[in-house]
C-alpha cells in the first residue's frame, strides 16, 4: 500500500466530530426517559398453615412494562470519571401468584409501586472514537416507594436501597447527545413487612408466615438527551 493509500484510508477512519467540547464541561445537565420491569426475589419457608394444613408457594409470575422518568447532573472529574446524581420517578408493578401446593388452588396479588429513586452514580468511560464512547456505570440508590399499601396479602416496605450496574453509550449528534443505557438494580433489605397489624382478615397472615424474604429487583432500559 502506498502513501497516498494510507492517508485516504485514515481520512475514511476519522469523521468529524460532532460536539467535540461537550465533555471538557465541569458540569452536564439533561434529562432522560425509559422503561423498567420491577420485580421481587421471593424465597419461601415451606410454612404449613396449623389451622387448615396448607402450603402456599408465592412467586412472581409475569412482568409488566412499566415507565420511569428523571433528571440527570454529572460532575466531570476527570477525563475517565464522572460522578452523576439522577433523582428518578419509577412507575411499576410486580404480579404476585400464590399456589397452594395440595389443593392447587391459585390467587394473584398486584403490586404497584411508585418509586422516588436517588441514585448517586460513578462513570467510568472509555476513549470517545469518532461520535461514540461506551461506558460502565456503578450506582447506590435510596429509594421510597409511594404507593406501599395496607391490608394486601402481602405488603412491602416503603424505603429501600439498591445497588446498580450498568453499560450505555454516549452517541454525539449534531445538536444533543443521545445516550442508551442498559441498568440493573438489586436491593438490599427485605421488604417484606412483618407486622400485619393492619390486616383486617387475619387468615391472610399464612402469606407473611411462607416467606423467610422478599427484595425488589428492577432492569431499566433508558435514554439519556444531554
């Protein structure tokens, strides 16, 4: 391959950059959209109900598309790192099946949450090439759970914390950048509420009494516009 070959096979490598200064900012400001599945990781006891003799096994059995929306602002510190803070509404459900094993009767249970959900964030990116540069992300998020209701066959608790991992991209357009990002969230406590003092049937206790633990879990598909 001669010279001149090499320079028009480098020229076609490199493209023009769109938004070249947009990283060297202290400060990055924007807004993102997506969708989410929420679910709960559920492990049972194998409790027998002394009254009546039953087995209840309790598990999610589907998942339901749910809706989340937030702000983002990333501090840049350094070429590498940005520490970001996305204060996030969540819009969910987790549908919830119980199954008595000897009998095999079935019931559902339909848990809506609303989550305000405050993940601090560190990004670790790559080098951008050309308009692109793909990233991890690692996350702690608090979160408060606005539609936690009473007198449910089972019931949840209303705080929680979770830890996040995620991949995106940063995607350069001529006039904003666009930003997919795969995340998933694991929480940390056992949300199951033990104190069923609310409950007006108390024949509905046996569903608390089967679980040893319940935590929240939660894959989100979002798209960040900075």
């Amino acid at each position: 391959m001669g010279e001149k070959d090499g320079m028009c096979l480098m020229a076609q490598e490199q493209k023009i950059q769109n938004r070249p200064y947009l990283d060297t900012r202290r400060l990055h400001y924007g807004f993102f959209v997506g969708i989410n599945m929420m679910d709960l990781e559920l492990r049972n006891n194998g409790y027998i109900d002394p009254a009546t003799g039953e087995q209840w096994y309790i598990d999610v059995d589907n998942y339901q598309p749910g809706f989340s929306v937030g702000v983002i602002g990333e501090l840049r510190l350094n070429k590498t790192l940005g520490l970001r803070f996305e204060p996030t509404i969540h819009f969910g459900q987790k549908h919830i099946s119980f199954h008595e094993q000897l009998s095999g009767r079935d019931s559902t249970q339909n848990i809506k949450s609303t989550y305000i959900y405050l993940p601090v964030k560190l990004k670790v990116a790559a080098p951008r090439y050309n308009n692109f540069r793909p990233y991890v992300v690692a996350a702690v998020a608090p979160a408060i759970d606005l539609t936690a209701k009473k007198n449910n066959a089972i019931r949840t608790e209303r705080f929680d914390c979770f830890i996040e991992v995620g991949v995106g991209c940063d995607i350069y357009l001529p006039f904003f950048k666009l930003i997919p990002e795969l995340k998933f969230s694991f929480g940390l406590r056992d949300i199951i509420v033990r104190d069923r003092s609310d409950l007006i049937d108390e024949s509905l206790l046996k569903f608390t009494h089967s679980l040893d633990r319940g935590r929240a879990k939660m894959i989100t598909l979002a798209f960040y516009f900075e």
